[in-house]
C-alpha cells in the first residue's frame, strides 16, 4: 500500500471516529446538567474524557504510521 493510501484511510476513520463522537455529545450519561428557571448548566464531564481518549489514540496512530 503506498502512503497516499495510508492516508486516505487514517483520514476516514478520523472523520468516522469524529462523526460518532458529535451524534454523542450532549447525551452521555455522566455529563451533569443543572436546570433552574431559565438557567442551564451543563457540565460535559464524560464527554470530555471521551474526546481526550478518541484523540489520544488517533494521534498514538498518526505518529505509530509516521
């Protein structure tokens, strides 16, 4: 496989992995929301941590084919 191919496919499962990570922000169960009145607080503790691990490992791959 030649490195253009690599490429292409580490950028697809980047735009994969991103794409399920945004149909989930917002509904992990974890992150804290306060709703008082008229006022919302949200707390997206677990997604932030989901994110940190997704990105962690996509850079782990970058630099592992680099």
């Amino acid at each position: 496989m030649t490195g253009i191919g690599k490429i292409f496919i580490l950028i697809g499962v980047v735009c994969i992995i991103i794409g399920i990570i945004m149909s989930f922000i917002g509904r992990l169960p974890g992150d804290i929301v306060f709703k008082k009145g008229n006022t919302t607080v949200y707390f997206p503790i677990v997604t932030s941590i989901v994110v940190s691990i997704v990105l962690s490992l996509i850079l782990f791959l970058f630099n592992k084919f680099r």
